[in-house]
C-alpha cells in the first residue's frame, strides 16, 4: 500500500493554533458508515448519537511537559523532546542541534548539569541532580505542543490547561489523546445518566503515534510500542458489553489500540504492557463499533487507523467536506465522530 495514498493538501490557515473558548463547542462532523451520510453539529451534541448500554472508552494518560532547553558550554542551544524516564535521573530523549559523531555532550538544563549520550542507537540525557529528575522537568519544561502549532514567545499557559482532557490522571504521554478534548466533566456527566458506561484506560503516547510514516509502503513501517494499562474491570465491562451487543466508542485512536490489543486475546494478553499494534486499512476490528476522533496529519499512523475504521475514500470524503465548512483541523481542531 503506497503512503502517498494518505497525502492531502491543507491549507495552514484550517490549522488550529489556539483551542476553542468552551471545549464542547467544538464542531463535530458525523459520519455513518452504513448510510454514507455526513452530518455537521457541535461536540455538545453527541449525547444525542450515544445510547444507553454504550461503553465510552476513554484515554486517561496526562501529557508531561516534556519540551526542554539545553545550553551547550559554547553557550548554543539545544531543543530536547524527553520521550520516556529510564530511571530517577535519565531519560531517553530526542534532541537536534548536535554535530554529527558525536557520542556524548555536557549540557546544562535551567541551571543543572545534565549529559547527552548515544544509547543503543538513540539518545539518553542524563542529569546530575540529587533528586527526582522530574522535579527539573516541571520546573523548566513547556508543553510538548505539536510543530504546527506556533508560540514564537507569546503567553503558553493556556497550554498547561487546555493541551490536557479534563480526565487526565496517569502522567506519561509526550502528545495528548486530542479526541478527548472536547469532554467536559458536565457532557461526561450527562452521558452516564442516560445509561452511557465510561471506562478508562491508559496508553502514554510517544513516539509511536506522533511520528510520520516515512517508508514508501505502509506495510513496511515499523510502529514503535507504547506502554498501556488496562484493569481487569474494564476489560470485563468491554467484552461483556460486546458480547450482549452493545456498542464500544472509543475515544481516540489510542483508547482503540489499547481496546484492540487487550480484549482480542483469548485472556492471554496482558493488562499492562508496550503495544506496537499498527493500525492500517485491512485490519479487522474486533472490538470497536464507534470512533471519536479529531482530523489527523496525512502520513500519520492515527490517520491510517481512521481509514482503516472509515474507510479511506470515504474519510477523505469526510476530510474534503470539513475543509469546505471550515472546519479546525490537527490536535486543538475539531472533531468527527465515526459510527
């Protein structure tokens, strides 16, 4: 499969750079499978597609400010993404800004000494601070806002709020589960008194989902695994559920990977791992019958899974319709809902 099938054109003015004022306000584009139909409301008003029995599946991991500046003792700077904690005072990282061959580098980080090392073929940066690294982290870090969205100096506390769902709880996730934005704890309030189950899952996004696909064929890209954490109750609620006929919406191209990976197994999976499941069209969903989603990157891995759930000349149907109804696109854009 050519992944220049999952090209499209955007125009940089539909990229969202700042949230909307009210998270339910965000437009929400209603796409039926079965009918073809496209249907154009506000997020506020998918409590109207939910019915009672539904299981709302949600993504609970809270984004970390991951974003950090290093200052090199030539006084030049390096831009560092931390990726995932290896112990108290490592992590494993990206960072630019680095001449090439070079293994190591002695850095400072808001003051503290830290070291950039080359570890199996990736890079580690490790602080001397007689503490919790993260103490450094939350004193320093910014947002791990997406490169399109642009701050260039000006006030990013919003971020801290509004680049985060109103549930988050586990700290992990380097890129936010964006589809959950628009939740408030009012409209998820209203959905459990009209009989709508919500279930909470964990799966830390990193690397795995916000990197682009960049072979040529979709078959060959190798997804990189991401940790995720299921109880034992709401993988129970999720098969009973769908062994009654009852309908699984999952929240975000994260909550189904985590859904798809735990509850297809026969009871063997693990309820707490790393999943590499890459997600593409031809894959056979097993679980999830309705997609909450926001509109994705061409050449993203969530942008492959939502082709494979839509499919893919209808979900460009969908994306083409969006455009011309000016619709937000990208992590603060809005929403679709798949059914």
């Amino acid at each position: 499969m050519d992944v220049r099938e999952f090209d499209y054109i955007l125009p940089k003015e539909y990229i969202a750079q700042s949230p909307a004022g009210d998270r339910a306000a965000s437009r929400l584009l209603v796409f039926d499978r079965q009918e073809g139909t496209i249907g154009h409301r506000l997020f506020r008003d998918i409590a109207e597609y939910l019915r009672e029995g539904d299981v709302l599946v949600l993504n609970d991991s809270k984004v970390f400010p991951a974003r950090l500046k290093g200052v090199k003792k030539t006084g030049g700077k390096i831009d560092i993404l931390l990726v995932e904690m290896i112990d108290g005072t490592s992590w494993y990282c990206l960072a630019d800004n680095i001449k090439r061959g070079t293994e190591e580098l002695d850095i400072t980080v808001g003051g503290c000494p830290a070291k950039l090392e080359r570890r199996e073929n990736r890079w580690s940066i490790r602080f001397d601070y007689n503490g919790d690294s993260y103490d450094i982290v939350k004193r320093c870090g910014k947002m791990p806002l997406p490169h399109y969205i642009k701050r260039n100096g000006e006030d990013d506390s919003i971020d801290f709020e509004r680049y985060q769902t109103v549930y988050a709880e586990h700290i992990g996730s380097i890129a936010a589960p964006t589809a959950g934005f628009h939740f408030t704890e009012g409209l998820i309030g209203e959905l459990e008194r009209k009989g709508v189950s919500v279930v909470k899952v964990t799966l830390h996004i990193g690397t795995g989902t916000f990197l682009l696909v960049k072979e040529p064929h979709v078959e060959t890209h190798a997804m990189h695994s991401e940790y995720y954490e299921m109880s034992e109750d709401a993988r129970r609620c999720v098969r009973e559920a769908k062994r009654s006929g009852k309908r699984i919406v999952a929240c975000g191209t994260s909550s189904v990977r985590t859904i798809e990976t735990v509850c297809s197994g026969n009871g063997n999976t693990p309820l707490a791992g790393r999943t590499g499941l890459f997600i593409y069209p031809g894959y056979r969903f097993r679980f999830v019958d309705a997609l909450i989603t926001n509109f994705h990157l061409p050449r993203s891995t969530p942008l492959l899974l939502a082709s494979a759930f839509a499919g893919h000349e209808p979900l460009m149907r969908c994306y083409r319709e969006a455009m011309e109804k000016g619709y937000r696109f990208y992590s603060y854009g809005d929403s679709m809902l798949i059914v």
